[in-house]
C-alpha cells in the first residue's frame, strides 16, 4: 500500500468504489462477484441498461441512485457522476457503480476509474459480460470461427463525425465487426463500410435486446441494414454483427440444398 493511503487513527474511512459490470441484463449472466457485491449493497449507483430483476437483488434499504443515460437524454453529466461517486466514497460509504455489459467496454469506466484515482479514492473493476459476447451467445453466432473469422473488433457507431471514424480494414473476409450503438446510424453505417469497399452483400444479423426475454436476431445483406432498421423498428440496445460468420447457418443450407438437387 502507498504512503499517501495510511491515515492517521481516527481519519475518517473512505469508501471503494466498485465499478462492476453486470452484463447483459439476464441474472444468470452475473459473474459470481458481481453478484455477491450487489447482494450486500448499501448504495447502488446504476445506469439505465442495467435490468431491473438484477438491481432487485440489492437487500432491503440499499440506496439507488440511478445516472441512466439515454442518446440526447442525459440525466447526469459524467463529471457530476464522477463527483458523485468521488463524494460518496469520502463519506466512508463503498459504492457498487454498476453498468450494463463490461464496464471498459463503451461503458466510460475509463472515466470513473481515473476520477477516483486523481481523488485518492480506492477503485476496484468488475469485469461483465459485453453485449457482443452476449449477441453472439445468445444468437449462437461464434465471433471467430476457423473457416470464417479470425478477427474480432468492436466499434462505437454513435459518434460525432462518424465518417472521419477509420474502420478501413475492421471488417470483410475473414473478419466480424460488431457495432455498440449503431441503431441510429445504420444507414450511414452501410454506406461507409461499402464505401470502404466491403462487399454490399456481406451478411449481418442485427441483436436486439440480446439475453433478454424479447431478444431479435434480425439477419440480411450489408446493403439493407438501414432498411432492415427501419421496417423491423429496431430498438437501442442492440449490436450489429458484420461478417461471414453470421452468414454460416445460411451457406452452409444452401450448400446442403446444392447437395441434394445433384
Ligand atoms: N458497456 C456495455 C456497452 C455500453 S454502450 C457493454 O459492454 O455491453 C451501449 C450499447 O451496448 C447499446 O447501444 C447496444 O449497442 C449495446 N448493448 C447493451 N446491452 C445490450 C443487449 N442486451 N443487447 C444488445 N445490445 C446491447
């Protein structure tokens, strides 16, 4: 332990803030850790994709303060959530700052965590299951597959000035691309990664709600994702998977309907 962390007797205990991910929504998807930690909560702090069963398992007079933040809705801007947590745990209380799926993943735990550190603030990270790990479960989509894919990147699809965004090379043959946060954009999504040069018929499968109850796997050509988004009334959250290896179900019974007209 560092010097600067031994207190005087009689100083004042300063909580940990645990940045904990609590995956995709499902319980069941917790890991063991994350579990116990939100079961023996006295303060929880949660953002707006985390499942309502999971905050349920918080005991009886656990605190709940809920930053959710929605695309243009933001309840609570990142430094105050930063200070919040930051105030919380000087006043000796350890905070669970649970967040959907991973928190380093598209989840600004980076933020929090560098926040607590500047402030002398013990941080303990969690890790979750991220929403593509839980698509590709959940939609029996292997993310990388011997004959398909032996790469794997995970892009942020709502980002101010999407076309400036480099994803040259971030998907094609041999390649899956997930997209966080792509339901908004998916047309200019399309239109750029053709731009890049992928094939206009490379197959995807948008992920809805995936581990969840009312989850949709939506499947199609790259050229009609923003028509596919729109016509089905795709939903945030969901992830758009790119690449072949959503496409392996269908060639492989095409192959099996080739076979069986010889
Ligand atoms: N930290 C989170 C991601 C937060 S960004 C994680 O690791 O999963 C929010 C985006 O995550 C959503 O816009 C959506 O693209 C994705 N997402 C989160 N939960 C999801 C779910 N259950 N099904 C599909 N996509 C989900």
């Amino acid at each position: 332990m560092k010097s600067s962390a031994t207190k005087l007797p009689g100083a004042p205990r300063v909580g940990t803030v645990y940045l904990v991910g609590a995956g995709p929504g499902d319980p069941d998807l917790l890991t063991l850790r994350a579990a116990r930690l939100v079961m023996s909560a006295r303060l929880v702090v949660h953002d707006g994709l985390v499942d309502p069963s999971i905050l349920a398992m918080a005991p009886a007079g656990a605190r709940f303060v809920s930053v959710a933040k929605a695309r243009a809705r933001h309840t609570m801007a990142q430094d105050d959530i930063n200070a919040l947590l930051v105030r919380e745990a000087r006043a000796g209380n350890d905070v669970i700052r649970l967040k959907g799926g991973d928190p380093f993943i598209f989840g600004r735990g980076g933020e929090e965590a560098e926040a607590c550190r500047a402030a002398g603030v013990p941080v303990d990270v969690v890790p979750g299951i991220s929403a593509a790990n839980a698509a590709a479960a959940a939609a029996q989509i292997p993310l990388t597959h011997r004959d398909s894919a032996s790469i794997v990147s995970f892009v942020a699809g709502q980002c101010k000035g999407l076309a400036e965004q480099n994803w040259a090379g971030l998907a094609g043959v041999g390649r899956t691309l997930v997209i966080y946060m792509g339901v908004a954009t998916a047309d200019a999504i399309a239109e750029k990664l053709i731009a890049d040069g992928l094939s206009p018929a490379m197959s995807l499968a948008v992920v809805e709600n995936a581990a969840r109850r009312s989850m949709r796997v939506l499947r199609g050509p790259l050229a009609g994702l923003g028509e596919l988004v729109v016509r089905e009334k795709v939903k945030s959250p969901a992830v758009i998977v790119i690449g072949d290896v959503t496409g392996r179900e269908t060639a492989e019974r095409l192959k099996e309907l080739a076979e069986m007209a010889q």
